[in-house]
C-alpha cells in the first residue's frame, strides 16, 4: 500500500467500474504504473482496454473508483490531465483532408506553442517518424503505417509526460510494428511513461515493464512477464518415438512423465536447460532408446494468456494452472 | 492569456483548419454556389417572361421577373450553404480527430465556433456572388446604404440560425450521407414561400403553409428593403423566426455536443 502514496506513480486507479446499462464492461479494476515505465494492459478484444484507456483519458466518465493521472483527480481535473497526457487512440485520429505538417502545425497551435516554435516542432517529429518526404501530402495518401507514425507524431507534439497508445500496432505490418516498438523505447528513454492496450502477447512481453491481463472486464493477472510465465505450469520437453515399444520402454524409465499413445510421444517437466536435457538423453541412450524428435517448451505469455482468460480451450488451461 | 483569449485563439485555430479544407475540397462549398445560380439562371432566362406575366397579371410588381425572385434567390444561397456544414460537422464528429480533440486541453466550443465561423464566410461570400449574378441579368436594387446595411444584418441573421441549425443536423447525423439529406428540405423550402411567385397565387392549403413559414416573411424583407415594396409585420416576424431558430439550434447543438461519447 506504501506505492500509493509514493508520486512516482503516473498512473493509478483504484476499483474502477463502468457499465453500458446492465452490461458491464470493467469491473472494479486496480491499476498502478510507475513513472518511467512501460504498462501493458493485455486482453482479448472485448475485454474492456480501450474502455479503460478512453477512461483514463478523460474521453468518458467512470461509474466508480478513485483515478489518478500525472497526479491529477481525472474526475475533478480532467483538463489538468488532459495536459499532461497524450492519446493515440486505435482509430487513427488525424486530419484527412490536412497535410502531414498541417496536421502537426494543427495540434501545435491549438496547444498555443506559437508560431515558429510549432513549425520547428512539426519538422523535428516529421523528420524523427520518416515523414519528412509525405510532409506535404494528404494523410488521406498515407498508408496505414504511416497514418499510425503521423497519429503518434501528433499525441507527440506537446511531449506528454504520459502517453496512452490503444492498439498502437493492430493491422501494422512486422516492420512497422518493429518501428513503433523502437518508438515506444524511445519514448520512455526519454522520460516518458507509457500506458499501452494490445492483444498480442509478444509486444506486452517485448515492451513492457509491467503488465496486466484484462478479462471480460476484470484483471486477472498483474506483474512481469517473468512473473506472469511462473503462473502457469513450468516447461517441459516432448519426445517421439518410432514405435510403441520404444515409448512404453521409455515410459517405464522416465518417472513423472505423460504417456500420448496416439501421437507416440513423452512429455515430462523441464526447465529446458541443456544440462536436464542431456540427463533425460543419456538416460534413454544407456537403455538404447531411440528418440524420433525433441522439442523444448518453455512457457510464453500464450500459455499465460490462454490459461487466465481461457480464450480458446478454457478447459485445458485451467488444469494447467491447478 | 485567460480562459476567453484561449477559446478565441483555438476558434480561429479551428477557422483556419475548416477554410483550408473548404480552399483544398471545394466541391461541396461550389455546389452550394452553383445551385442558387443555376435556379436564378433557370426562373430568369426560362420561365422569367410567363412568370413575369402571370405576377404582373396577379398585380405584383412589373420591374420584371429578376427583381421579384433575386430576393428569394439570395435566401436560398443562404439555405444551400447549409449542406457543406452538416456534412463538415458531421465528418468530423464520426472520424477519429474528435476523439484528439476532446483529449487535448483546449476549448471545447471552439470545434463547432470555427465550423460556424468557417460557414458563414462562405455563405456569406456566395451571397455576395449571387447578389453580383442577379445584378449582371437585371437586378437592379433600389435600397439606400441603410437599407442594404439592414438586410445585409438579416442575411447575417439568417446565415447565423441556419449555420446552427446545420451544425446540429451533422452533430445528430450517424453518417455523412444522412447529413447531407436533412438541409435539402431547408434548401427547398423557399419553393414553398413568396419567393419564387406570391403566396396569394397559392392553392389554399398550400398557401396556408407558404404565408407561416420563415421563408416568406424573410424574403418579404428582404424584398421591400432592396426593392421598397412594403414590408410591414414581416420584418419582425422575420427575426423572430431567426433569432428563434438561432437559438435552439445552438443550445440544442451544444446540448449534443456536450453529451456526444467516444463510441
């Protein structure tokens, strides 16, 4: 509870809860980002991510629960947190029918940053987001990366302390989405905290500092990725064999493994180190077992994913994590 | 700079955002032109000599068909930039820069101050093209500066309610095609008034509607401070109508602004 108290917080909410009518969509969520860091809310579409995020950014109103902003009430101060934040939503929100540069000069007049310091701010993010030679086109011209770089180039140009990107990466090419990454370092690099939504478990577990997994409007998991992977079972090898007889031989000799008769495989509990992993095959070779293939699972935030929202096979997962 | 000199500067900001648009995709502001020019041209150049005829014959005024539908016309330019609002407004309140918008600390109003801002202009400078047209086939006025400076402020009136009115139209409108549906029916209501043939030419119940609809009392004084036909009651029915149409457009537009929700 001491983290409460400490203003390194930049984000914190405390049983927020909204509902459309009898439908909720988040139910008493409790959130805290420490500045400087990257937090990745992490959930299936539906989950309530973007709710949160349209939350925390003033764009809509909780029903309940005590949230804090770059040290601001969102409730009583939204327009203290609206200076002190930067959205890039997940629909890109820039001007069509404007220029890139316009659209920059745009925001950066209606922060009153003055006339030639937005044109010198326009051109340094133009240039930082590789949009320096489509500056004086359409963003209708764009493509979808680009649109997604101008979008952020935007929520950029009054250098938030705070920054809430829903979905920055959704339908991006693996280059742009490599690209965004290197932006989002960078941001935090340079002293920004990063409050971001995503349903891929890759950029959660590639980005952030902290992350939480949001379930149909609940958060059933909070910490590292480290700590997110230690919730569900460790990892395991799995071994193929040619036949029957040599899986039951191998069986007999490896204690504790699962036994697949169909797909003539073993699999038994492993860290995957190499040391355990040349034990098991010595083990098998003394006996003059012959092994087909091996593989070495180590658990990702899939596994995690899966086995707390229970997306896909619910059943399965749960199992796994009891 | 106070909370005042913020919205102004952010109005403007929005101003000069919805005139580039307007400079860049000009269509819809043109088309809002060309309708009035092409009807003045049509009522003029076709049908002005029968037209002419029948009013001279129902004792209306015989300095020629021009004088008695310009005034109508004028309105009607008025009415026509409409459209161009609803639509703008209407773009922008589904796309996704509302929501940029609406998270930035930045005066609220100024969004709609500077589409109302950006729309008059435009009306107003396709009046005044209009009012140039009519004078090249005919039109000769004969109001005094006091009389144009009167019904200049009653165009301003006008243009002020049905920019409003259109504001509200695109804040409701759920896609760009509705919002450019609903002010048809406020483009062709002068039909439906004295401005193209006296209500008193009018079957009955038809008539009934055309003598208590704004367009009559309006192009009546319009009509009678250009060309010093009698203007009588219609004046000040006329600004009612304005000023009433004027304000609830424009609580009624900030009412759904305020209450309008990311979706």
């Amino acid at each position: 509870m001491t983290q409460q108290t400490t203003p390194a917080l930049a984000v914190s909410a405390n049983g927020l809860r909204k509902s459309y009518g009898d439908k909720t969509v988040l139910d008493g969520i409790d959130l805290d980002v420490a500045e400087r860091t990257i937090f990745a809310l992490l959930g299936p579409n539906g989950a309530g991510k973007t709710t949160t995020v349209q939350i925390l950014s003033t764009l809509i109103t909780a029903d309940a629960g005590q949230l804090r902003v770059g040290g601001h009430d969102v409730a009583r101060d939204p327009e203290a947190v609206r200076a002190a934040t930067g959205v890039a939503g997940q629909y890109s929100a820039v001007d069509d029918l404007l220029t890139g540069e316009e659209n920059l000069i745009l925001i950066a007049d209606l922060l009153h940053l003055g006339r030639s310091e937005g044109r010198r701010r326009a051109a340094e993010l133009l240039e930082r987001f590789d949009l320096s030679e489509a500056a004086t086109k359409t963003a209708a011209t764009y493509s979808g990366g680009m649109r997604r770089r101008l979008d952020l180039a935007m929520t950029l140009v009054g250098r938030p302390r705070i920054i809430f990107l829903d979905e920055p990466t959704a339908g991006l090419d693996p280059r742009s989405r490599r690209t965004m990454w290197q932006i989002v370092r960078e941001l935090v690099a340079d002293g920004a905290t990063i409050f971001l939504t995503t349903q891929y478990l890759e950029e959660a577990d590639r980005l952030a500092d902290r992350i939480a997994v949001l379930d149909r409007g609940k958060l059933v998991a909070d910490g590292t990725a480290d700590e997110l992977k230690r919730l569900v079972s460790g990892g395991h090898i799995r071994l193929r064999f040619a036949d029957a007889s040599a899986l039951a031989a191998a069986a007999r000799l490896l204690a504790g493994s699962a036994r697949d008769d169909e797909a003539l495989t073993l699999q038994l509990p492993s860290d995957g180190s190499v040391q355990s992993v040349r034990a098991v095959l010595a083990r098998l070779d003394a006996q003059a077992i012959d092994v087909e293939e091996l593989s070495i699972h180590t658990p990702d935030l899939d596994d995690v994913f899966l086995a707390l929202t229970g997306t896909h096979d619910g059943e399965n997962h749960k199992e796994l994590i009891a | 700079m106070s909370a005042m000199a913020y919205a102004m500067t952010d109005s403007a900001t929005m101003l000069r955002r919805n005139l580039r648009h307007a400079l860049r995709y000009p269509s819809l502001t043109l088309a809002g032109l060309m309708m009035p020019i092409v009807i003045l041209l049509l009522f003029v150049g076709v049908l002005g000599d029968t037209l002419g005829a029948g009013l001279h014959g129902a004792g209306g005024s015989d300095a020629g068909y021009v004088n008695y539908v310009a005034p109508g016309i004028i309105l009607m330019t008025v009415a026509s930039g409409c459209l161009a609002t609803a639509v703008a407004v209407c773009v922008d309140m589904t796309g996704g820069i509302i929501n940029r918008f609406r998270t930035m600390a930045i005066s609220r109003a100024s969004l709609l101050t500077g589409h109302v801002l950006g729309s008059m202009i435009q009306t107003l400078i396709s009046t005044g093209v209009v009012i140039g047209v009519a004078v090249l086939l005919g039109f000769a006025p004969t109001a005094g500066p006091l009389e144009w400076l009167a019904a200049a402020g009653l165009l301003v009136l006008l243009a002020f309610a049905l920019t409003w009115l259109a504001v509200l139209i695109g804040l409701v409108a759920k896609s760009a095609e509705s919002a450019s549906n609903t002010p048809l029916l406020i483009q062709f209501l002068p039909f439906v008034s004295s401005a193209f043939v006296p209500v008193d030419s009018m079957p009955a119940g038809v008539r009934w509607f055309a003598e208590n609809q704004p367009f009559t009392p309006i192009t009546e004084t319009i009509r009678g401070l250009l060309l010093g036909t009698p203007v009588g009651s219609h004046a000040a029915i006329a600004a009612a109508w304005c000023v009433g149409v004027a304000l609830i457009s424009y609580f009624g537009a900030r009412a759904v602004f305020n209450r309008a929700r990311a979706s």
